[in-house]
C-alpha cells in the first residue's frame, strides 16, 4: 500500500505546477492532502474526483484558507470529518477514512508563525487534538496520520536548529509535546523510523526568502504518524523533490498491507 502526504499550499496552484499530472504515474493507493485554500466550487473534475481515485474533503468555513482532502482507489466504509470542537472544525482540519481495520487521516494543524494569536491557537489546537490522538491509539485499529504538523521534532529534523529554538515550529513546548505523542501515547514517526539519523535529506518544506531551497535550507514538518503495528509494515519512506508542486515536498510510505 503506497501512502502520499502533501500540504499543496494551494490546490489550484499545485494543479497548474502539475501535482496531478505527477499523481497520475505514482501508483499511490491513498494521497492525503493539505491546505486546499480552496472551496467545492472553486474544485475542477480533476481535483475533486482524480482518475481512479474517490475524493473527499473537509473545507475550512474561511474563503481560500486551509482544508484537507482525501483520495482513495478504494471506497471508505466511513468518512468522518472533523474532531466535533465546531471553532476547530471551522478551519477544516481533519478528515478520517476508514477501511475495515484501518483508519487514515489527512490532518493539518496550525502555524503560529504569523503573530501571538496565532501561536495561541496552535497550542489551544494541540491540547484539544491530544485527546482524539489518545482515542485512536486505544481504539484497536491501525492509523495513520498524514500530514503537515508545523512542528520539527529533533534538531536533525531542519537545517538552522540553533537560531529558530525561539520560532514557531521549533519551540520548546511544541516538540515536549510531539515527545508525548511518540513516547507517551505509543504513536510512531514512520520516516524516523526508517531513517533513524539523517539529515537533509528528509525535509519537507522550505521557506520562500533567500534561496532556502536552493540551499536545502529546510524543516522536517510533514509526517506519516502510525499505529505500531502498521508503522512496523513500513517498508520505505522517501522525500519527493525532482518537482515543486509547492513549498512542501511530497512524503511517500510504502506499507506492507493491502488496501
């Protein structure tokens, strides 16, 4: 089973970049995306139902903000928008389907980057999200959690650790509590997993000043977050980057499990 994540920073816009194009010969059997910036009606035939794929997505009440979306070859038993907090859900932030004994999530929690509220929200966000983590991990099936969580766990996880220790994404309380989701709650970074030290060659998003990319100036902020059951069935994890749909990077996972 091949798992893709991506934050698209734009349906639209990765559309015009080609995303679908590449979707097409990458043989995935589930693609979580984030941040669609987009509504229904702003959707094409090809965004809202890919060739071979059913499409499903959870729109953020706010015009070309947020959202995430789901496609699948196979049909879901149950699609479950949302974490039922209605100031959370507004935002379209997760979307859950579910296959007999297997659950996958397209989730995008929020940056704090654009100001103290902002920040606020995003920890207000994750103290509400904790419990909906410790349910899935206790609930007897196996998830995965795809998507951006705006957070660099380790120092090896981006490139200038030392001066964003006071920066969203890097900050103290943010990565405690990514600890507490790995070692408390039993949940499993897939990518770390496989690829226990390196550096570089993980990250997933690169700001757009300087020439961040061009110098792999990057963060390791997107994650495939398994069960451990299925995160033991991982069998290769790679970063995508031959070309930019967006200011992520395409992070796929092959499972050893059938859809």
């Amino acid at each position: 089973m091949r798992v893709i994540s991506l934050n698209l920073n734009g349906i639209r816009s990765a559309t015009d970049k080609g995303f679908f194009s590449w979707l097409r010969h990458q043989h995935a059997d589930l693609v979580c995306v984030q941040e669609l910036k987009a509504q229904a009606t702003d959707l094409t035939l090809e965004m809202l139902n890919p060739p071979g794929f059913f499409g499903y997505f959870h729109y953020a009440e706010k015009k070309g903000y947020s959202g995430v979306g789901l496609y699948s070859r196979r049909q879901p038993d149950a699609i479950i928008e949302g974490i039922g907090i209605p100031e959370i859900d507004a935002e379209g932030r997760y979307l859950e389907a579910c296959f007999d004994m297997l659950s996958v999530v397209s989730v995008y929690l929020p940056s704090g980057s654009s100001g103290e509220h902002r920040q606020a929200a995003k920890f207000e966000f994750m103290r509400r999200f904790r419990p909906r983590l410790e349910r899935l991990a206790a609930g007897g099936r196996e998830v995965i959690l795809c998507g951006d969580w705006n957070i660099a766990h380790r120092e090896v996880d981006l490139k200038n650790w030392k001066s964003n220790q006071k920066n969203s994404g890097f900050l103290p309380e943010e990565r405690a509590w990514l600890d507490e989701v790995f070692t408390h709650l039993g949940w499993v970074d897939v990518y770390r997993r496989l690829h226990p030290d390196t550096t570089g060659e993980g990250y997933t998003w690169w700001s757009n000043r300087g020439q961040a990319w061009a110098k792999n100036v990057g963060w390791r902020i997107d994650y495939q977050i398994a069960t451990p059951g299925i995160a033991a069935r991982a069998r290769s994890a790679t970063v995508y980057k031959e070309t930019r749909f967006s200011d992520h990077a395409p992070l796929t996972v092959e499972y050893d499990w059938t859809l």
